[in-house]
C-alpha cells in the first residue's frame, strides 16, 4: 500500500492510500508432448503454465496451415485439449498459445505431434466361400484390408497355419486334415479384423488294391 504526501512550508497533505498489486506474466512450466493414438480413442494435449488470468488457444496443423481449434471442435477452454473420439483428420501437429487476461505477455508452447493409427478393416472376403477339392490338389485364397502396419494370420479349423502372412494363402496340396473352414486376421497396433469364414471340402484320392497274379489253365 502506498500514500504521497504533499509538503510545503504550510504543512502537509496526505492523499489517500492506494495500492499497486504486479500480476505475474504467463510461463509455460511443462510441455506438451507428442502422442499416438488409434480410431476412436480420446485424445488429451496437456500444457502447464503460470501466471494470473490466463486463457489458452490450442492450433492444429492437418496438412492444410494452423487452425484455432475452437467450442466447435472439443473442449478448448483449458490447458488440455479433449477430443473424446478422434479420426484420422485429428492427427497432425499441435501447440498452445498461453495469454495473460490482464496483458501481461504471451507464451508459445512447443509444437508437438500427435499420430492417429488406422483400425484395420477387411475390404474384400476370402473367395470363394465355398470349395470342393481331391486329395494333393492346389487351393488359394486372397483378402484385401486396410489399415496401417497390417500384420496377416491365415487359420485352418482355428489353427494358425505356418508361413501363410500375407494376404493370399497358398497351399500347394490339400489333405484330409484341410478339410473345414478357413479365415484370416489382419492386425495392427489398433486392432484386429476377421474375415468370413471359407469352407473348403477334401475328398479321398480314389484308391485301388489288386489281388495277387492269377495263373489260369486253358479251359478254366
């Protein structure tokens, strides 16, 4: 508190009491810091500061310059940024502006990114769905999915079959025991995608035994 007082040789003068309160000016104490999520999870930008009054504006960069990201995106009001649900458009690089209300400077925080992964997703079915085969014929099947980093598992009866990772399964000669039902899983680090399931029938190779050498008379 402060007062000033007003002299001369005919006394003096005392105003009245007044105060000079110093706000402090905004300091951003904590980073943001880069994130990987998938389809669908939330998703939460966080920046620590000090300082009176002070309001936040997050920025995002998706391929098409800096936008405010304002009430009608998510929740912006705050040192974190909430998405509850996010889609691939949400990925891209991120920073908050920290102001002081009563303009006592501005604060950039550092530019981060966050990285959306992609669920996997079948595309196209194992065709065909249903086959009839014999014994020692060749039988393939083919899937499309989409997805970032997908990962293939071919299954036969709910066996995982050795060396069938991709999205085309080979088998260069049935047996009996193929016989049932096939699909594959495409995973990534999101998730996993099933395909129908592929049905595939294996027949005996018809088989002959002959007796033993006959040695007939004439006449017999």
């Amino acid at each position: 508190q402060y007062v000033c007082d007003i002299t001369n040789a005919c006394g003096v003068h005392t105003e009245n009491p007044f105060q000079i309160i110093v706000k402090s000016s905004p300091q951003i104490v904590g980073q943001p810091q880069d994130l990987e999520v998938c389809e669908g999870e939330s998703l939460d930008v966080t920046v620590s500061a000090t300082g009176d009054n002070l309001t936040y504006a997050w920025y995002r960069n998706n391929g098409d310059g800096y936008q405010f990201l304002g009430e009608g995106d998510v929740t912006n009001q705050g040192s974190t940024y909430h998405a509850p649900t996010v889609a691939v458009a949400y990925g891209g690089s991120y920073y908050c502006v920290v102001r002081s209300g009563i303009e006592c400077g501005t604060q950039y925080s550092d530019t981060v990114m966050v990285s959306v992964g992609t669920l996997p997703r079948i595309t196209m079915q194992p065709r065909p769905a249903v086959m009839a085969l014999c014994e020692g014929e060749e039988y393939g099947l083919g899937i499309r999915a989409t997805g970032e980093g997908i990962h293939y598992q071919w299954y036969n009866n709910g066996v995982a079959l050795a060396g069938q990772t991709t999205d085309s399964l080979h088998i260069a000669a049935v047996t009996r025991d193929n016989d049932g039902v096939f699909y594959c899983i495409a995973s990534n680090a999101c998730d996993e995608a099933r395909t129908n399931n592929a049905s595939l029938t294996v027949t005996n190779a018809p088989d002959m035994t002959l007796g033993p050498d006959l040695h007939p008379c004439r006449g017999e």
